[in-house]
C-alpha cells in the first residue's frame, strides 16, 4: 500500500554543492533545470548570523532556478 506524500506544496529545495558551476551544468543538461541566477555572500554581506547560538560570518555562493513554482537552490560554502 503506498503512503500519501507528506509533503503536498513544496516550494523550495535547497541542495548543499562542493562545487556550483559544476552543479549547474549537470542540472541543465541532465534534467533542463535553469537558467540559474548565481549570488555570492561574503562574510561582510551577512549580519547577525547564528550558527550553535555563536556569532558566525559565512561565506556562500547560491544559485537559484524556478521550474514551474518550485525554486531549486543551490548552495556552495566557501568556508568552513
């Protein structure tokens, strides 16, 4: 007997990358999911960020494509 999806009105799925460009490229050719939109946080860009209750500055680079209403995102750190 299969189960009811659980999750019925998914928006966003945010995928963790160790390398976007090559990430994007595989997901464009592999399953037409782009154009990607890319942004880079620097430490400087991002305020007040917790991470174990401390103070954390990251650095990221996203990427971000819409297929139908769902928003695929794409996430590389750049630190640790």
């Amino acid at each position: 007997m299969s189960r009811k999806p659980v999750f019925t009105e998914t928006m966003q799925i945010g995928i963790v990358v160790r390398d976007l460009d090559a990430t994007m490229r595989r997901y464009v050719d592999n399953y037409g999911i782009g154009p990607w939109q890319v942004h880079q946080f620097k430490r400087e860009d991002v305020k007040e960020w917790l991470e174990h209750g401390q103070p954390v500055e990251p650095s990221t680079r996203i990427a971000t494509a819409l297929v139908g209403h769902m928003q695929w995102e794409l996430i590389q750190p750049l630190d640790d």
